[in-house]
C-alpha cells in the first residue's frame, strides 16, 4: 500500500521544484510506501529565505503566544495520532502498538517541555548594584535546522521542536530518509494549527543539500540526532561557521545486575530494554554484566522471556517484534553475532536473520550471547538490533569498569534492591544518565546527555531551552 505517491514540501509560496527523489520500502512487505522530492538548490534557498522571514517576526511575538500555537499544534497531532502511528510502522517496521505509545508520549513530551517555557525564557534579575539596574535576558537564535532519526521519528523531534518554537525561532525539519513523512506530518500539523507561513517547514534533503543548508548564514542552530559518523559529519561543517550544535549519537548502554539484584524485575526490565523497538534504540541495553553468583538464572530467565517474542507483521496486535529498519542491518549483527562466537560465546537463543512464518520481512532474531568478552564487537561496537551480550563479574569495581570501557557514555543502569549501593556506584559511571532498577527511559523533567561519542549538548528540561536562545546581559545605569 502506498502511503503517497510524490509528497510536496510545504513550501509556503506553494512552488514545486525539480529534484531527485527518496524511495522508502516496508520493510515487512518490502513494498513501496512512498515517494518523496528532495530539494534543489533554488528550493532549499527558497525554504531557507522563509524560515528567516518567519522567524523575524515570530522572534517578536510574546512566549504566551507562542505557547498558543503550540496547544494547537498539539491538538492537532493528537487527532491526526492514529494515522501517524500507521504511517511510522509502515516506514520503519515497528509495531502498530509500539508507534501508538510513541504518539501518546510525543503528546505527553510536547505538554512537559511547553509547561517548562515561560520559567526558562523569563529574564532573570539582579539586584541593583550602585544605582545601575541589571538582568540577562534570553533571545531567540534563529533560524534552526533539525536533523531527525528514524528509529524514534516523532519522539525525538518533538525534543527539539517544542523549545525552539517556544524560545521564538522558526525550525526547518529534516527526517531520516527511512521515514520522511514524518516532517509533513509536523508541517502538517503545525498548518492547521494556523501557524505563521514558514515557521515549520519539512525539509527533504540528500546529505550534500543538507550541508549546503547547514553553510548558509541564516541557520544558526543545528541539532543532529543519528550515528556517531554523521553526527561527526554534522559537527565538521557546523565548526565551519561557529554556530552551536546539539549532537545526540549513538550507544552502548550496559546493565549491571548485582547479586542483591530482584532478578524477576532486572531480568523483565533487561530484556524489555535490549529489544524493544527490535533494539533500535540508543539508549537500549546492549550489554550486561551480571554477579557471577546469579548469573546462570539470569540466562535461565533471560532466555526464557526472550523465547516469548512474536515476530511478525507490524500491523498486526499480536506482533511483539517488528523488522529491522535497514536493509543492511541483518547482514552486520549476523557477523557481529559469528565473531562473537568464533571468540567462545555462547549463542543461548537466536543469532541469525529470518523471515515471519508467512516468510515476510527483514528480521533478526532476538539474540542473547553469554560468557562474552571485550574482544568482541557485540560488546563494544553499537549493534543497535535485537542483540545482548551478557558477561559475569566478580566484584562491583569489575562491573564498572567494564561499564566504563567503551567509547559511549549515554545511559547505564544499576539493578540492585540497596539503595546505598546504587548511590556508590552512580557516581562513578561515565555516562549522562544513571538508572537504578529501571533502564532505556527518558525522563523529560531531568536533561539528557551523552558523553564522549554519545554526544554534546543537552535535550530535556528547562535546560533544553538554552539551545535555542542566545543570553543578552542589560546593565543600565539609568539616566537621573
């Protein structure tokens, strides 16, 4: 089925332009879904001579104002949720059930992120200091550029939308090609909200395009969310101009089970973080370290709840696991899986891609390797597939530092039922955020941050807004 046949930007001169186009497969039923322009050259300029034009006047607007716009946008993708959700898993495989919950926590993401604006825009006063009056105050940056994923599309935009359109910017969206249509949806949604003709544009872009958008002078914020090697490919261009960037990248997120651990939650909660979303995710749980005097019933319960996974069509309310989203995928965890392998692990479930029992479908079986080791690439190379590697340790200080040593330092959880414990060991782990008895979560309330080649920059809470706005110190003596 085809979602549409030739999508056009919405422009708001409304002008179609020539250019190369993007074809997105189902990867369940490896049909054509759709069909989208990318921009030339005099369209990306026309797009971005709006966006600046839009933002002008928007930047003048009252935060009130614009958090009007954005309730109306939110309305707006809330009635239209049902359809975005079937389009999500129509493009990139997840299931039906999964891309409904992921409308329903943009909706949640986009009410807490506006419920933070009015504090973190609001200009923040000093006391008067020898008669001189003094404050620093927040303007909109400009013209921001959004470079989205595939894996989480709506969810991670919404990151990012909602405070630069509440910090006073205008924002061109730009999607993964695995799901372009989630930028219309945006604009979509954004248009019918009545929003100001180029405040919110989809912008459809091969990667030579993008970075010719990235050079123009008028964009002045990028935030890249995808791999390590394009976030790095976004970071060299943007050095170019000095602007800021938001860079969240890949991981490598381990689990650490301790023998103190309730290995019925751990082991539920492991699981459920390694291969949900078919493990797409960068704060998925890839590796796991486990007390050695409770790891043979980890594996026991591990395996046990991995067999219980349905693969099968996405669109389908039994489906438990979709397809991989990227034609090459299968073929690089098979080898990431054999060389584990080759080097003594043990293949406990799973290990090889597949079709559904209908014979449809690019999926990988959902795969637990024991006794790993970190010589192995599943143990410190991004799998981002249904893929766990689990190794035993002896000590607390043997699992952090294997926790530690890797190149990725997004999110590590802890699962231990000794609070103090937790407490401890947090500290010591070099990654943005620590979860205790819980894992792959995003809590919007508290920032989110990547170190080392996880990323740079902040997402997430007031913090967020201070990616979108540049800081004007007032100091003013005033006449008598």
């Amino acid at each position: 089925m085809m979602l549409t046949k030739r999508v056009a930007v919405r422009v708001p001169r409304r002008v179609r332009w020539a250019g190369s186009m993007v074809t997105v497969d189902n990867p369940y039923t490896g049909e054509t879904v759709a069909e989208v322009d990318e921009v030339d050259e005099p369209r990306m300029l026309a797009q971005i001579d709006d966006a600046t034009s839009a933002h002008d006047a928007w930047a003048t607007t009252r935060v009130s104002d614009r958090l009007q716009l954005l309730s109306r946008f939110v309305e707006s993708f809330e009635a239209r949720s049902d359809a975005f959700a079937r389009q999500v898993s129509m493009q990139m495989g997840k299931p039906l059930s999964q891309a409904q919950g992921e409308m329903k926590t943009t909706v949640a993401r986009a009410k807490t992120m506006m419920a933070f604006a009015e504090d973190a825009l609001a200009d923040y006063h000093l006391d008067d200091r020898d008669g001189i009056q003094r404050k620093i105050a927040r303007e909109p940056i400009g013209p921001v550029l959004l470079l989205c994923p595939w894996n989480y599309p709506m969810l991670c935009a919404i990151n990012s939308l909602v405070p630069a359109i509440a910090a006073g910017n205008s924002v061109l969206v730009k999607m993964s090609d695995r799901t372009p249509l989630c930028a219309d949806a945006f604009a979509e949604c954004f248009d019918a909200a009545g929003a100001p003709s180029g405040l919110v544009q989809a912008f459809h872009a091969s990667h030579d395009r993008v970075a010719q958008a990235i050079s123009h002078p008028a964009i002045s914020f990028v935030n890249f969310t995808g791999s390590v090697e394009g976030g790095r490919a976004v970071y060299g261009t943007v050095a170019k101009r000095f602007i800021d960037v938001g860079l969240e990248l890949g991981g490598k997120d381990a689990a650490y089970v301790c023998e103190d651990a309730d290995l019925e939650q751990a082991v539920a909660g492991v699981v459920d973080g390694a291969f949900y979303n078919a493990g797409q995710s960068c704060c998925g749980v890839e590796r796991v370290y486990v007390h050695e005097s409770v790891y043979s019933e980890f594996i026991d319960r591990a395996k046990a709840l991995t067999e219980e996974y349905v693969l099968g069509d996405p669109l389908n309310s039994l489906t438990t696991m979709g397809p991989v989203a990227q034609k090459r995928q299968p073929d690089f965890l098979r080898d990431q899986v054999e060389q584990a392998r080759s080097l003594g692990a043990q293949i406990v479930i799973g290990g090889q891609p597949c079709t559904d029992a209908s014979g449809k479908g690019r999926f990988f079986q959902p795969t637990l390797a024991v006794d790993c080791t970190h010589e192995m690439s599943l143990m410190v190379e991004e799998s981002f597939g249904p893929v766990v590697g689990v190794m035993s340790v002896a000590s607390d200080e043997q699992a952090v530092d294997f926790m530690n040593d890797s190149p990725y330092g997004l999110t590590a959880s802890i699962w231990t039922t000794d609070n103090a414990r937790a407490n401890e060991l947090a500290p010591k782990l070099d990654v943005g955020t620590v979860f205790q008895n819980r894992c792959d979560y995003l809590d919007p309330e508290l920032p989110w941050s990547g170190r080392k080649a996880s990323g740079k920059g902040v997402s997430l809470s007031h913090l967020a807004f201070n990616s979108f706005t540049r800081t004007k110190s007032y100091n003013l003596r005033r006449a008598k």
